[in-house]
C-alpha cells in the first residue's frame, strides 16, 4: 500500500511511491479517442515548400489511420543550415496507435 506499480510497454514493473502518485498530474491515454502526431522534415532551398506541402497533405489524406477531422496541417517551423524545415500535425486514432507513437504531454 506504500507504492503504485505501473506495467511498462516494454514489460518492465515500474514501482512509485505513493507520494509521488497522490502529488502528480497522471494521464490516461488509454481512453483517448485520437492522438495528435507531429513530425518535422526538411526540404532542401531548391524545392518548391508549396509544392512539398500539397505532397505531403496528399499522403496524410490518403493514409488510413489519419483522420480527416481535425485536418492535418503543416508551417514552415524554421530555417536550416540546409533545409527549410516543415512542422507536419495531423490526428491518428488512438486506437490503432502503438503506444510508443503516442505524443504525451512533456512533464513540467
């Protein structure tokens, strides 16, 4: 009764005490109904980000475990070295999901 042992993807027994479980924020992303994914991908300076864009928005449609709603959606994120770079979110079933694609929320 002093700890809370949570089962990890990986079958590891993860043991934490009580105290930290009662004075955390916990998630469950078991019922979660979609899961927002996000990537990032460079395009080099020669290529056209419009046409990148439309590419890459007609792989999303396409894809069956994307969902239409909300739609995917892609900025320009920043400029590279050798790159222009592409933030690239769209929604995925969580469902269908392995739980290691899974966007948690970053811990504060």
């Amino acid at each position: 009764m002093l700890s809370t042992t949570i089962r990890l993807f990986s079958g590891e027994a993860l043991i934490i005490p009580n105290s930290v479980v009662f004075n955390s924020n916990i998630y469950n992303f078991r019922d979660l109904v979609a899961s927002r994914i996000q990537l990032t991908i460079g395009i080099s300076y020669n290529s056209s980000i419009d046409k990148a864009i439309e590419i890459i928005k007609k792989t999303l449609w396409d894809h069956q475990l994307v969902l239409a709603e909300p739609e995917p959606f892609i900025i320009v994120d920043s400029l590279g070295e050798s790159s222009v770079n592409l933030n690239i979110f769209f929604w995925a079933s969580s469902k269908t999901l392995p739980p290691s694609k899974i966007n948690y929320p970053k811990r504060t």
